[in-house]
C-alpha cells in the first residue's frame, strides 16, 4: 500500500473553505427546512436541491458561486415565508 494515497490531491485556500462550507451550510439549511412540509414535498424538495447542487458542483469560479447562495439563500427564505404562512 503506496502512502501517496493518503495525500490529498488539491488543497484548498481559506477562502475557498470557507465558501465550501457556506454552501454546505445552505444545503442542511434547504434540508431542514423540507423537513417542515409534507411528505411528498418533503421528497421533492430534497430532490430538486440534490440535483442543483449536483449540477453545480464542479463549479469554480468564486463570483459564480456566491451568486448562486445568494439565489439559494433567498429561495430558501421565501420557502420558510411560505411554510410559517400555510402553518
């Protein structure tokens, strides 16, 4: 067993951690937030934001990125608008 295996292959700079991890904490966000409406919805809510992050996951560009949490920032506020509403 070679030990270059255990050498990870890019590193990442502080800034790009740090906006690693606020699109994590997006995506917990959406989750947690699918978990306040019904089932089917629950499902198709997770679904969709599986998807989209999926879709964006290969993404690098910096500008891009914080453009897209902020479009998913805003869209997770008006579905918790929209759940405290039918509540």
């Amino acid at each position: 067993m070679s030990s270059f295996s255990k050498i990870p292959k890019k590193f990442l700079s502080l800034k790009q951690f740090m906006l690693r991890q606020e699109v994590l904490s997006l995506y917990r966000e959406v989750l947690r937030t699918a978990r306040k409406v019904d089932n089917g919805q629950k499902e198709e809510i997770a679904k969709w934001a599986r998807s989209d992050f999926e879709a964006h996951k290969s993404q690098t560009d910096e500008a891009t990125i914080r453009g897209l949490l902020i479009n998913g920032k805003r869209m997770v506020k008006e579905l918790q608008s929209t759940i405290k509403k039918t509540s």
